[in-house]
C-alpha cells in the first residue's frame, strides 16, 4: 500500500502520540547528542525579550522552553504541534506564563491573526510531506524582515545513528517505512535545505553545519534501546523477521557500528546537524 500525504499524516500523528513520552525522557529534556543545537538555534537567531515567537512542530516544547527564558512579559512564545500528546506534555513541563502557549496545529495548515517576529522549527521540516506549503505558512504569518530558525538532521551518512540500523533493516524489509512516505533524507545538505527555503520566498539564508558527538553505550545498549524505543507499527515489521533474519540483522548492524566503536566497546557517534536562518 503506498500511503497518500494525509495517510502519512495521520501515521504520523499516532506515532508521536505514542513516542512523545519517552521521546522526552531520552533526549528531549536531557540535552542528549544532537539536543546540543537547541541553544546553538536560540543564540543564532539572537531572540530579543519582546519579541513574538512560534515554536512549529514543538514537539514536547524543548525549544518553546528555551525561547521563554530569553523573552520577558512584553514578548510571547507560542509553541504548535500535531500530536495532542506532546502538547500535554509540554505544558506540563514548561511552568504556566501568560506569555507562553501551546496549540495543537498542522504545519501545512496554521493560521494566526497576529504575526510573530521569529518562527523556529526544530527537526520536523522533514516531516512535513508538503514542505513547500509549511514554508509558505510560516512566511504568511512572519512580520516583514522577520526570522526563521529551522534545524534538520544531516544526510543519513552524517548521522550513523540512525543509519547503522536503518540501512541494515530496510535490506530485510524494503518496506520498513511505507512506500509513499517522504524522504526524511531529503534536507540533509546545506545546499538541498537552503534551495528548499528559498524556493518558500526567504532571503538571507545562511545554514551552518555542527557536529555533536552521542554515546549510546555498548553495540548490545544500542540495539536493546532502538528495540525498546521504536514505535509500534516498526517494531510489528521487526516482529515478521525469523530468528535467523534476525541474527543477521544484529551482525550487520554490529558490522555498520564498528568504525565508531571504541577500544572500551561503546560506540561513539559523530551526529551532524545543520541550523538555518533566513529573513521575510
Ligand atoms: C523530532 S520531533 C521534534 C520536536 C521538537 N521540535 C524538538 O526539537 O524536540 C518532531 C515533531 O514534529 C511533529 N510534527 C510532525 N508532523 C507535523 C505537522 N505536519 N505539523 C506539526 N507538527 C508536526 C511531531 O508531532 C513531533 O512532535
């Protein structure tokens, strides 16, 4: 079956609502690897306290957070996502402001009557099936000469996290993520996210590539935690493996993670990440 945009949108939604909590407990709240960027984001788009900002695809409000820390009562902070979870969750973590909201939003579809001096978008535009039309949104409702902040993974060869265990699965079962779902590769170079951006109508795009490291200990750590972590509908494709499949699947990907394995046996992986900002 190959899924239709509003098929992966709905896929999507129940995912999130079902990883939200234990998205939050493993990385978002506790600056993992890659969480490094969220101040990189906040400082290079130099949020001043008045200003009015919306956290799109805020997840568990990791960077909402943030973005109220650095803005008094004369700015507000909104933060919007599809999975009504991750919403509850990040109201519950942020403490209650008057200056601080949360609502339950599509990126392709949100409408505000005012606008806000700064969108951020912290890795979700990959997400978005129609990245064009969550670009064109976030830019109807920016003032004029204000700012974007969005933040993506690298190219899946930056980031052999994911890739050591996707790039052995998806040999097992070709179809692991459904046919029909976007390429969440797709923004993974500067060039490939910054032409995306443009196309959306922004001028003065700059992207800049960090390099996080991320330790998720032994190859056995590793593995018993992608098992335990991954969402229901992967871990049902998983289950469809035999044991012998199975015994392969480790192997290759205990192959794919020895150039990051250490002397000491935990894996030490190079995370790449790149932070765009661009101008209304
Ligand atoms: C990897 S999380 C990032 C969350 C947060 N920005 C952070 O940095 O922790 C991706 C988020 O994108 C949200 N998302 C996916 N598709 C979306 C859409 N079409 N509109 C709004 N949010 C979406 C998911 O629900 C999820 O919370």
């Amino acid at each position: 079956m190959k899924l239709n945009h509003t098929e992966y949108k709905q896929r999507n939604i129940s995912i999130w609502n079902e990883v939200a909590p234990r998205y939050h407990k493993r990385w978002a709240s506790v600056n993992q690897g890659p969480f490094a960027s969220t101040s990189k984001l906040v400082q290079l788009l130099d949020i001043q306290k008045d200003d009015s900002v919306f956290d799109l695809a805020c997840g568990t409000g990791v960077v909402t957070k943030k973005i109220s820390q650095k803005i008094d009562k004369s700015g507000f902070v909104i933060g919007g996502d599809t999975s009504v979870t991750a919403i509850k969750i990040a109201k519950k973590w942020n403490s209650s402001k008057s200056n601080l909201d949360f609502v339950n939003v599509d990126a392709e579809n949100f409408y505000f009557s005012k606008k806000f001096d700064i969108i951020t978008c912290q890795y979700a535009l990959f997400f978005f099936p129609n990245a064009q039309k969550a670009l064109r949104n976030m830019k109807k409702n920016l003032k004029k000469g204000g700012k974007i902040g969005i933040t993506v993974h690298g190219a899946s060869k930056k980031v052999p996290f994911f890739s050591s265990i996707f790039d052995a699965v998806t040999e097992f079962i070709p179809d692991y993520v459904p046919p029909g779902s976007p390429d969440l590769d797709r923004f993974g170079t500067k060039s490939s996210l910054k032409n995306e951006v443009k196309k959306g109508g922004f001028s003065k795009i700059s992207v800049k590539n960090f390099v996080f490291n991320f330790n998720p200990g032994s190859f056995e750590v590793y593995w018993r935690n992608y098992l335990r972590y991954v969402a229901k509908p992967l871990k049902k494709k998983l289950d469809t493996l035999n044991r012998e499949e199975r015994k392969e699947l480790k192997n290759l990907i205990k192959e794919n993670v020895k150039p990051y394995t250490k002397k000491n046996k935990t894996i030490e992986f190079p995370w790449e990440v790149l932070i765009l900002t661009a101008q209304n």
